[in-house]
C-alpha cells in the first residue's frame, strides 16, 4: 500500500488554521531569509497529494495553482473539479484504505496528505508513516486543530529536528510499526 | 511580579497526562541515559512551585515529596496541607495575578506554574513569562490537555532547542512582550 506523509505548520497549542481556515498568521510570520522550511524538496519526494473539500478550496483562492503532483480531492459535495484544473486535480471517494489501494494501483506510492479533516481520518486509521510538524511559537487560542480525539494510541520514532532563525521548529517522525 | 516559568511534556496531540492524570506512557518512555532532561537544573533556577490540587494529590502518590522549592496549592475543595508536608506546601487562594502579588511580596520571584488547569488560568490572563514544552513523539488520542480554548492570542520567542537521544524535543520559548 501507498505510505502517507503529514509535512504540517501548527502554532503551539496545534492549530493548523484560524477559524474558517485563515492562514494570515502563517503567512504574516516573519521570514526574512525567504526560506520554504524545506517544503519544496519534501514535494519532490512525493508523487500525490491528497486534500480534502477545504483545503482545495483554500488553494484555489491562491493567486496560481502551486502543485505540480497529482492532486486528489475527498468531497462528497464537490461534483467536479473546475475545467482549468482538470489535469491538474480530480476527485476521489472512498474510505482511507480504498483511496490508497486505489493510488497505489496508479503507482502513486508516496501520498502527501492534507488538510484537517483528512489528516484526521487517515490518522484515526492509522495510516500516516510520516510526519513532519512545524511548530510556529504562538498560541492562537481557537481554530481548526490538527489532532481530533482518537481511540488508539500511535508511537512515532523521531527521526530529526530543525530549527529556523525565525523560531519554527520542524521535527520530522516516522511511524513505529 | 513575580515571573511565571511552565516546564511540561505533551504528546504530539497535546496531551499532558492520559485521563485520570495517568502518566505511566512518559515514565514508560525508553531513558537509556537516566536523563531528567534538564528538570533538576530548572528547579534550582525558580523560588516556588504553583500547581493545582490535581497535580498535588498526583504528587502525594510519589514515593516521597519530589521537591526542594516551596509548594503553593491552588485548591477550594482542600482544607488543610497534610501534616507531614506542611514545611513544604501551604495553600493558596485567589486569581492568578492576586497570587503572584502575594508571592512577590514573600520575594518569590520566579515561579514554575504546573498543573493542566493551572497553567490555562495562567495563560488565559497572558501571565506566562517562559514556556518550555518538551514533545514526546506519541499521539495519545485522547487524556487532559496543555492547551484549552482562549480568547487572545499569546506570542513567544523561540530561544532553544534540545533533541534528547531517545527522541524528545524540548524547546524552550520566551514570551514576547
């Protein structure tokens, strides 16, 4: 089956998101060097993304369409992507596992999954092997959180750390199966 | 006033404790070393302890009292400190600015705030001063929170980082006023 990567910004108290999705914080802290922490080459490593509904609505208010992998949207109220994505997006549906067995006959072998809810579900399935974790230091205090209540406990081994100038911390860990 | 210092291991979901305050998966953890990752070097740099009534009677269960620093207990339930450790713990009421003036006015100067409950009063009156969160790469699922809801948003300076052999992360943050 298909891993599944997590490369995620969160503030302290694990927001990933403001309310209704605003990112204004994420984007507004400071980054004098220009730095992308590392988010391009993890994305040459990968050869999907999947997102849900929210976070592909998210991308399409950006001013270009930034992926240049495949990108597969979880919606069940999305009825088509728009004509001008339609090389770049398609839609997908099924449960966690049927997606990635569904991936994995496409040879789609390394999934960067995204977005909330969908991190969430692949999580409670515990499907995620990789995960990359920015910490941003600031407390936001409300917003949409990374982690939801689950019913399993699941161990990572923490592989390495970096710290940028500007105070992110990124530690990456890897699922110990 | 008195300046509030928070040393404290989560899960990578938040988590501080499982439900109950169980802490057996941090003290479970693999410690090759015997590493007290620093904890020993913070106490001596702080005058008195403020926690909750939860964390003391959690205290109470260790084989003996952990502590060399004055115990301040917030606590409306508990009327009295056990006999044996009134030398070490007295109670104290009031919000939290109303305790660190009093504490101040006793010279304590530098105080580790603990506890789930204690720290959220603390943090949702912007009275944390230093954070230091040690990240233990587990998710728990589910079990009592660092963090709750709160109104403002608290920004910090992140000032260092410690990667522990065994795959802790503990980063050490300032508030930025």
């Amino acid at each position: 089956m298909s891993r599944c990567l997590v490369y995620i910004a969160t503030s302290l108290d694990g927001y990933i998101a403001k309310k209704g999705g605003e990112l204004g914080w994420l984007e507004q802290f400071p980054n004098p060097d220009g730095s992308d922490f590392g988010f391009e080459k993890f994305i040459q490593g990968i050869d999907a993304i999947v997102m849900g509904r929210k976070t592909f609505e998210k991308v399409l208010e950006f001013e270009r369409w930034p992926y240049k992998k495949p990108v597969f949207v979880i919606s069940t109220t999305i009825k088509n992507i728009p004509k001008k994505l339609e090389k770049q997006a398609e839609l997908i549906h099924g449960k966690p596992n049927e997606i990635l067995e569904r991936l994995a006959k496409r040879k789609l072998n390394s999934i960067y999954i995204d977005g909330g809810k969908t991190i969430q579900s692949f999580l409670a399935e515990d499907l995620i092997d990789e995960l990359t974790i920015t910490r941003v230091p600031i407390i936001l205090g409300d917003g949409i959180p990374l982690f939801v209540k689950t019913d399993k406990e699941i161990e990572f081994e923490h592989v390495k750390t970096e710290v940028y100038k500007n105070g992110l911390v990124k530690s990456y860990y890897r699922r110990n199966r």
